[in-house]
C-alpha cells in the first residue's frame, strides 16, 4: 500500500496496519503529543499520541526529510562534556 492509499484509510484501519506488522523505532516529543515512529516493510508511520487524553490522534507516513529527528543518539551529553 503505498502513502496516499494509507492517508485515506479511517485511523482504526491505520492501527490495524502498524501496530501488529509494525516495528516501534523511537518516540519524541512534539507540543502535546508523543510521536511514536513505526516501521512497517519498507515504510514508516508517526503515531500521533496525546498522553494526557491516552488518545491516539493520527498516524501518518512519516516524512522522510524528519526521519533524523528519531535519532536514537542523544547528543546533549556530549555538549555538556566539551
């Protein structure tokens, strides 16, 4: 299933897809949600997870250029050494 056949699909179909087939990456943070990233085949997936509501919002095909940002290198340990 390619992005935009995924985008059209209802969020509990979404679910269906990622959370059995999927293999969970990392999370960040962003505003008041968790982003949960996913990787399923070839293709990734955010889960849009508001902690507070324990709701999930969203899951979208994960941008490719933001990918960077679930980096599992935490550099601010480092930044602190130097």
């Amino acid at each position: 299933m390619n992005p935009k056949e995924f985008e059209k699909l209802p969020l509990n179909k979404k679910g269906e897809i990622v959370f059995p087939n999927g293999e969970y990456i990392n999370a960040i943070k962003h505003d008041k949600f968790d982003l949960m990233l996913y990787r399923v085949a070839t293709n990734f997936y955010e889960v849009w997870y508001n902690p507070k509501s324990q709701l999930v919002h969203d899951i979208a095909p994960a941008i490719h250029e933001r990918l960077h940002l679930y980096s599992k290198v935490d550099l601010n340990n480092l930044l602190k050494a130097s």
